[in-house]
C-alpha cells in the first residue's frame, strides 16, 4: 500500500482448524497479518521506548501546546482554508488569525473565562445524556 514495503500473511480458516493457539486467536473465517520489514520494527520500538522517558514527554509538552494552539485556530476562524488566492494575503489572513486569537485569550483571561477542555463527539454527548 502506498508504495511502502509490508509482508503481509494470510491465515485461511481451514489452517487454523489444527493450530493449538485457536481458543486465544480470532473468530474470523480468516485472518490477516501485515508487518512492517524488521529494519522499520525495530525503529519503531525504540521510538515507543523512547516515548516513555521524562525527556521525551517534557519535550513533547511543547508541541501539545502547540498543536493546541492550531486546533483552537482551526475550531474558532476556519484556518485550514483560506479565502485568498495570494501568498501576501494568506500571510495576512494568518497574523490577522493569530492576533484575534490572542485577543480571545486575553478575554478568556480578564474574565475568568476557562479557555475549553477536550473536545467530546456527538456520540459521547449521546452517550452521556442517556447514562445521566
């Protein structure tokens, strides 16, 4: 897929039927495996390890900052898109985004106001209003 390598193995049912580890497997009529070639594994589990070090979350509370900032842009001003087909004015149009979004922070601040919490699907407000 995508032109990226994988080894994908496919398990029919009917090989399945011998095998000592079916009560723990699957209950698909089959079953299908997809890896990643062992050079990209074994990156990837030292990029989850490295995941659960003070180090790495320190850094990462930086960009989970920012990535809150970009949703917020992105929630209150529509910024994915831009109305404009020019680079000066799509610059613009994000100053003129960023500094409205600095001013409802300072709002939000003066007033007390909490900023939002994390954001619930309409399916969890189904939820939740049928459990209450």
């Amino acid at each position: 897929m995508g032109g990226e390598p994988r080894i994908h193995i496919d398990f029919s049912g009917a090989g399945c039927t011998s095998c000592p580890a079916k009560e723990t497997c699957t209950t698909a009529a089959y079953r299908v495996l997809t890896l990643l070639p062992r050079e990209e594994h074994e990156l990837l589990r030292q990029r989850r390890a490295q995941q659960q070090t003070d180090q790495w979350k320190e850094r990462y509370h930086t960009r989970a900052g920012v990535e809150g900032s970009i949703s917020q842009a992105v929630r209150r001003t529509s910024t994915r898109r831009t109305r404009y087909r020019s680079l000066a004015k799509t610059s613009l149009a994000q100053v003129l985004t960023a500094a409205a979004l600095n001013l409802y922070r300072l709002d939000a601040w003066w007033t007390g106001t909490p900023l939002g919490t994390t954001r619930v699907s309409h399916y969890e407000q189904l939820v939740l209003s049928h459990a209450a």
